[in-house]
C-alpha cells in the first residue's frame, strides 16, 4: 500500500484554513495510507499556538509550527516530514483551495510508472467576485489556473503545475533538493516573488523524470478580491521578471535579446503622445492592450535586471 502525506503551508489565513482542511480530511483513497500535515508560518506566534492546540487529537492531522518565513522553507519542512514518516508520495494543496471529491485518489491513483516524478491536477478559479471585463485570459496564470485539457497526459516544456494542486514521488524531490529557498513568497504578500515549484519541477526533468498532468484531480483556488486590480497584475508581471531572472539569469537575459521590439508592439498600439515609460502604468479596458501592457513590464524588468543589454539588428535601439 503507497504511503502518502498530505501538506498545507499556511500564512496567516485561519479563516480560509478550514475549510481546506475540511475538504482534504473528508477525501477519500482507497489503498493509500495518507495523513495531513498543517505548516503554519504564520508571524504571530502565539495565535498559531492557538490554533496548533485546538485542532490537536484530529484524526489524521499534524499541525506543525514553522517560525522560519517562506514558502519554498515551509514546504522544505514538509518533504522532511514526509521522509521522516516514511511517505512515497508528498501532496500539496494551497490554503485557500479546496479539493473536490476524488482529488486525492486520482492525483496519487497517477503515479503509475515509477519514472513518474511529479503529477500535477486542474486548478479551477474560484470568483468571489465578478471577472474583470479588462482581464484576460492569458493573465489567469497568475491567479494559478491550471487547465491543460481532459486529458491525462505528460507535460510538454512550456507547461506548468502549481503546489496548490501538485504531488511529488519524496525520493525524487529530494534529490532534487527540494524547493530552492531563494525564490518564493515569504511574508504578507509585499514582494510576489514565485517559481519556487516551477525550479523543483525543472530539476526533476533534468534528471530525466516524468512529470504529468492529471486533470480528474480537481481543486478550486480562490481569487483574493484584493487582486483584482490592474496595479496588483502590473505588480504580478514585474515580480515574475524578477523570479524569472533569479531562477536563471543566462536565460532571462537571451529572453530580452529583441526585447524592446516585443516591447513595441504595446506601445505601438497607443496614441503617440501616450507611448512614454507612463504608458506602462496606463489602467486600459480593453484585455488584450492590458495583455500587452503586463508583456511589456514584464520585458522591461528583465531588461531592467539584465543591465539594458544591447541589441542587435534593424530594432536595436
């Protein structure tokens, strides 16, 4: 029988807590011995000792407290768990998703080939409020969708998982060395600094591991009203230049070797007397000029961080 353990990190959000510890004790998994693991990062120590007792003797459950700030450590603490209890496989779920029925089996139920590293499952958005008309659908990464199609299958390059819904084979994430500490979020959300999983997944394809895509495990993650903003997105798009670079920095730089090209075809697009560095911050209706506007900040930060390379050929500024 596998043997599996369950982690949610968790930041200072009790109130979303809950119920994703709900709905991941209610899972049911026929022929797999799995238990959950709570890591509470959170920066009040004594409320999380609070929370740590009132839910100790739950069945199933450990509720660990982790003073160390950052994703990418409290998930670290996870996978020593995980090898600490003996577990083959390692599951995360966000704090603020919720797993529908048969998560859990379908997700651990696709480890069926032992080259099989990583297996990752569908991320619905879950709208407390309604979509921005300006939002497009490429800017949906960033609230962490995850949809790749019905059907199971592995992950061609450009694709991604995300550790709200996302298991891993405990031998192989550890030689992999875990989740690099450098990149991921740490703190109340001030820096959105990210690519902690993305960097752990790369590793395990390097080493020639299977990473698949399961799309009956099904979760649904929230979107925080607080996000729905342009300046959250335009803030989201210049920290992914910044989690790109520091993930590595040889390829960020040859990503912007024609960039003030792709930087043109948004401000192209506006009036003359628009097309300045204030276009950038420019709150636009229309999704697919916003579209263009988050790739040109994007572009911008790299190029920002890669030291405005010079370019070469008829676009080279």
């Amino acid at each position: 029988m596998a043997k599996a353990l369950v982690a949610i990190c968790t930041y200072d959000r009790y109130h979303l807590l809950e119920r994703a510890l709900d709905a991941a004790l209610e899972q049911a998994a026929p022929g797999l011995d799995w238990n959950l693991l709570v890591v509470d990062n959170s920066p009040d120590a004594a409320r999380a000792a609070t929370e740590q007792a009132r839910h100790a003797g739950r069945p199933r459950l450990d509720y660990r407290i982790e003073p160390r700030p950052g994703i990418a450590n409290a998930r670290n603490v996870a996978l020593r768990a995980a090898e600490a209890a003996g577990a083959d496989l390692l599951v995360f779920l966000d704090d603020d998703a919720v797993p529908r029925p048969g998560w859990l089996a379908a997700l651990t139920g696709a480890f069926d080939d032992p080259a099989i590293a990583a297996v990752g499952g569908k991320v619905e958005l879950e709208w407390r409020t309604p979509r921005p008309g300006w939002l497009h659908d490429l800017a949906l990464h960033y609230l962490s969708l995850v949809d790749w199609g019905p059907v199971r299958r592995d992950l061609v390059r450009q694709e991604w998982l995300a550790c709200a819904n996302l298991a891993f084979r405990v031998d192989a994430l550890a030689a992999a060395g875990g989740f690099e500490t450098l990149l991921g979020r740490s703190g109340p959300g001030d820096t959105l600094v990210s690519n902690e999983e993305s960097e752990a997944l790369r590793r395990l394809r390097q080493d020639g591991r299977r990473l698949v895509y399961e799309p009956a495990a099904v979760v649904q993650h929230l979107v925080h009203p607080d996000r729905l903003t342009r300046a959250w997105f335009r803030r989201r798009a210049a920290w992914q230049a910044v989690s790109d670079f520091l993930q590595d920095p040889v390829a960020a730089r040859a990503r912007v070797a024609d960039g003030w090209r792709e930087i043109r075809h948004y401000t192209g697009r506006l009036a003359w007397w628009h097309r300045g560095l204030g276009s950038l911050a420019r709150d636009l209706d229309d999704p697919r000029l916003f579209m263009k506007q988050l790739h040109a900040i994007y572009l911008m930060g790299l190029k920002q961080l890669a030291g405005f390379p010079r370019e070469s050929g008829p676009n080279a500024s």
